[in-house]
C-alpha cells in the first residue's frame, strides 16, 4: 500500500468516485467534487492504492477560525478556546473500503493528515466522525489521535442528506439516523507533543 497525493500524483478520478460511492452513498456528482478539491490549493486528499486500486482516501483544508465556528454550530460547540481566533485543520472526510479495513489504511491517511496539518498555519484540528452504530466508525481513530469530543449532533446526516439526495448506506431504506459527534484538539495538547 502506498499513499498517493491528489495534487501532485496520478490518481484514478473514476476509481475514487466509486469508492466514494461504496462507502458515503452516491449523490452524483463525485466527479465534479474530486475535480474541485483539485484545483483547491488549500485541500490535502491522501490516497491510499494499492496494486493500481484505490483502498480509501482522506481531506482536510485550513480554515480561517469563523469558518469552523458555523461548522460547530448544529453541534452547539464553541470552539473560542480552541481555535483562539487561529486558523484550524478541518478533517472532512477518511475513509477505507471495506475489503481494505483493519489493517491500519485509515491509520496511515491519519498520521499524513497530522503531518500536513502540522505543516500549515493551523494549531488545531477539528473533524465530524460518522456515528453510524456498526463495527467501522472513525470514533477510535479520532480517540487514538488524542482528539476530545466536542458536541454531538443526532440529526446531522439526515439534514445533509435531505439537502443533497444522497443516502445513507447503513440506514436505507429507511432515512438516516446516524449520529455526528464533533472532535477536535489543539496541536499542543495532542499525545504526539
Ligand atoms: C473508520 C475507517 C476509516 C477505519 O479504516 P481502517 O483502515 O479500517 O482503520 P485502521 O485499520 O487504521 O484501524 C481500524 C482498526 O483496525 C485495527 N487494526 C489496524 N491494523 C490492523 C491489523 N493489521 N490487523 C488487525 N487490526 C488492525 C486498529 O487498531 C483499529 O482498531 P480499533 O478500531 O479497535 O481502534 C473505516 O472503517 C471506514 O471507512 N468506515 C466507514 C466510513 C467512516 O465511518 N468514515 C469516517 C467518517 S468521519
């Protein structure tokens, strides 16, 4: 396994719209979205491939501190004493297929991530981890990381989907009733200090 970087590295757009597809459910556009984080100097997309097929993926960006602080809101969260007006790493999505899980992939997306995120004017990191009740949540990887639960917010994946169309993988047919659950630390409270 190896791990390749968006924007700087060939990758297989139609292979990672399709686990894009396997893992979150379709909306459509993935296409369009992989082309977009692209041309976004500011996005970080690991790609974890192995044998010419992708295994999964991540993304993160660096926002300002008000762009996180709507980001917190359905969370109830206030991230004043974490962000201190500084910019902060967003962790938007990390993802594995499953025939590639348990055998550290997300791990290794993880560590990228920490690594890039140390590299920008960020001093701390925010990410939702999907709480959808099964065997493969990002609940433990946040935790390994040293990251700290902020908020919870029930209804969060069902108002997004609502907006988008696109279903919920573990809940359909039926609308979705996963959770989200806001994480997040700054750089000099993390373990790896
Ligand atoms: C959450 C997710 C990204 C984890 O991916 P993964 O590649 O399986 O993660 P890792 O292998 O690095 O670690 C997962 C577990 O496998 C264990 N593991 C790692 N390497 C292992 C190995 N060689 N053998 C056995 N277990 C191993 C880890 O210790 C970890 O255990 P834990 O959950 O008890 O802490 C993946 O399950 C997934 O895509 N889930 C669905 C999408 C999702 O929820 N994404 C997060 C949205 S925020």
């Amino acid at each position: 396994m190896k791990l390749l970087d968006l924007h700087h590295d060939p990758i297989d757009d139609e292979a990672l719209a399709r686990a894009m597809v396997r893992v979150f459910g379709g909306r459509g556009d993935e296409r369009a979205l992989i082309a977009g984080w692209r041309e976004d100097g500011q996005r970080f997309v690991p790609v974890a491939v192995e044998d010419g097929g992708v295994l999964g993926w991540a993304l993160a960006s660096v926002q300002e501190a008000a762009n996180p602080a709507s980001y917190a809101e359905p969370f109830g969260a206030d991230l004043t004493s974490l962000t201190r007006g500084e910019p902060v790493a967003v962790l938007h999505q990390i993802a594995v297929l499953p025939h590639a899980r348990r055998r550290g992939v997300a791990t290794a997306l993880a560590s990228a991530l920490g690594q890039w995120s140390r590299s920008t004017d960020a001093r701390s990191v925010v990410g939702v981890s999907w709480s959808h009740g099964g065997e493969h949540h990002s609940g433990h990887l946040f935790e390994a990381a040293g990251l700290r639960v902020l908020g919870r917010c029930p209804a969060y994946y069902r108002r997004f989907h609502d907006a988008t169309g696109q279903r919920c993988p573990v809940c359909e047919p039926e609308p979705c009733d996963c959770e989200a659950v806001l994480y997040g630390a700054r750089f000099d409270e993390l373990h790896s200090n």
